[in-house]
C-alpha cells in the first residue's frame, strides 16, 4: 500500500497522504514519488495536499509541510476531498480522471489499446509494446515506456514525453518523429525527455 499518491488536474498537482502509514514510510514514498514525477515540476514546485485517515489534521500537517520543503516543494493548500471530487471518469482503462486538458489513468496500458485525448495525458504506470498514446498536450508516463506515443498532434511543437525507463517503438512530437535503434537501451535506465530542439527530437536525462 502507498502512502503517498500523487495525481495532477487542471487545478494543479495533488499529493496525497495516508496518515494511517508510519512517518518513515511516508517520507520514503514521498522522496520515490517526487524523483518518478520529475516531469511534473516546473519552475515552482508546488502542490495541494490532502490528508487522509488524520486524527491531528494541524500537527500531522506541520510533519508534511517539513518533509515537503526539505525536498523544496511549496504547499499551495490543503484539502479534505480528493482532487475533481465525483467528477472523474471510469472506463475499461481503470481509473481515469479527465479534467480540463488533463487525462490521468492510473493502469497499465496493454498491447493493442489506443487512447487519444485533446490535452495532455499522464498515465500511472506501464504503456505496453503494441499500445499507443497521443496527445494534443503533453506525455507524461510515470513507469515504462515501450509503446508508440505521439505529443502535439495538433501541430504543437512545445510539448514533450517524460518517462520513467524510455523504451519506446517510435515517438512522435509535433510533425517530428523517432524510431529507436535496436539494442539501445541502457541497463540502467534513468528518468528522460523527449523534446524537439532545432527541428529534432532530442532525448535528454532528467
């Protein structure tokens, strides 16, 4: 079971804590989930925060806000309710949340499964060989990417691809695509971007 979950919306990032968990294992998965969502952090990093199972909202409170800023996360607010409230959507994907220009699945993408949405997508978990995203906005895959993934299809050449462990068939950015050489793949795999830079996609460590 985690203790901490993060999920994104068009009203921000959410991080989300069960405050039934040990303070150890709290601030473990806390340092794992924000080296995952590198991708989410912009220039500022800051998040809502909700609190779940806390009989001591304002000290349980005080302990998260220390573990967040010694990670430089800024707390914009917190909530008692989950991020969208009853708003999210669920279909043969698991659970998804569509909000806005943001699409969050939290499953696997198997082979043969297409999912295409008209912002940016951010998928919790594994996109499968055989499987494809595309997107009007952003990719972002917090896990493994072996699939096909196009970003900007819409022509928008700004947009990036964010991974875990970047193993892609072939990416596309914009009108931009790459098809990754056979055996390339590092046995130690780090957080990378695909991003196009002087009319290429580069792919870059986080």
């Amino acid at each position: 079971m985690k203790a901490v979950t993060l999920k994104a919306n068009t009203e921000g990032i959410f991080l989300i804590f069960d405050m039934n968990e040990e303070l150890l294992k709290i601030e473990e998965d806390l340092k794992k989930t924000f080296k995952e969502a590198a991708a989410f952090w912009g220039t500022e990093k800051e998040v809502f925060v909700i609190l779940e199972n806390s009989d001591q909202e304002v000290e349980d409170m005080k302990i998260i806000e220390n573990l967040l800023q010694s990670l430089g996360i800024k707390v914009k607010n917190h909530r008692h309710d989950s991020p969208g409230g009853q708003h999210g959507q669920t279909d043969s994907y698991g659970s998804i949340q569509s909000e806005g220009s943001t699409l969050l699945l939290q499953k696997n993408i198997r082979s043969g499964q297409k999912i295409e949405h008209d912002g940016t997508i951010v998928v919790i978990g594994d996109v499968n060989p055989g499987a494809e995203i595309k997107a009007a906005g952003h990719v972002i895959i917090i896990g493994n990417l072996k699939g096909n993934v196009f970003a900007g299809y819409n022509g928008d050449s700004e947009t990036v691809i964010y991974a875990n462990r970047f193993e892609p068939s072939i990416i596309k950015i914009a009108d931009c695509i790459a098809k990754a050489p056979e055996g390339s793949f590092s046995d130690f795999p780090e957080p990378e971007l695909a991003r196009i830079i002087k009319g290429r996609i580069v792919i870059e460590k986080i």
